[in-house]
C-alpha cells in the first residue's frame, strides 16, 4: 500500500492551515515556500476570522497551536488593536470596549503576520522556505 504523500504550494496562512490539519492526521505533507524565511516580508495587516472561519480552524489545527493563536486575538486582552513584535509581545495596543470579554479563548481578529508564525508552529520539518513548484507530472 502506497503512502499518502500531499505537496502545498504556499506558505501563506491558507497552506499552513492545511498542513497543520494534514500532519495531524498522521499524513506527509511538504510545503514548498517561495519566501527565504519566515522573516522575508510582512504582508497585510489584520485578518477578521467570523465563528464558522474559527471552528474550521480549530479542526485543523492541533490544540496548542490554537491556544497560540487565541492568546494573540483581540479578544484575549480585550483590545480592539494589537500589534505583536517577533517575540509575540504586545507592541501596540490602544485600549477599546470589547463586546466578547467574557470570552477569552475566541478567536476573531489575528494580526496577519503573527497569524502566519503561529500556524508554522510544529512545521519546522514540513516548510520549505526558498522553494518553488515549477512543475508537477
């Protein structure tokens, strides 16, 4: 019997969720990455993730990846806005009402690049960075 192998294309948080819900299951997959690093370059700013974006999140991902991304959602310091720096410390974070505080675990508003490092949490094996699918048979 053959084993299921999966190729991703793209590192960005589409392909990441994917390969932490493959791994998961126990299949092997490779995620070819055209940036250098994870440090190559900040796209966009923040990501809103509406209930049913975070349930199919949390079936993809395994559990303390989900935790990792809780912690840095608005809603787990009851912000309307943080910016996070690499370290995953708070850099920026004026303060607003937060409609969900009686909620800590949700989440609902990520910011794009620490959403992006969180999902490569546990895939140091599976991305490859400086790589790209130019063909496939």
């Amino acid at each position: 019997m053959t084993r299921l192998r999966v190729l991703i294309a793209g590192g960005g948080v589409g392909g990441l969720c994917l390969a932490q819900g493959l791994k998961s299951a126990g299949i092997e997959v490779t995620v070819f990455e055209r940036d250098a690093s994870v440090l190559a370059r900040d796209q966009g700013y923040r990501l809103h993730i509406s209930p049913e974006g975070e349930q199919a999140l949390r079936h993809c991902v395994p559990e303390r990846v989900a935790r990792l991304i809780a912690a840095t959602s608005n809603t787990r310091y009851g912000e309307g806005l943080i910016a996070y720096s690499e370290s995953l410390e708070p850099k920026w974070a004026p303060q607003f009402d937060d409609p969900r505080g009686d909620q800590p675990d949700k989440i609902d508003s990520v910011d794009r690049v620490t959403f992006r490092r969180a999902l490569l949490a546990g895939l140091d094996d599976v991305v490859q960075f400086d790589s790209r699918i130019e063909s496939h048979r």
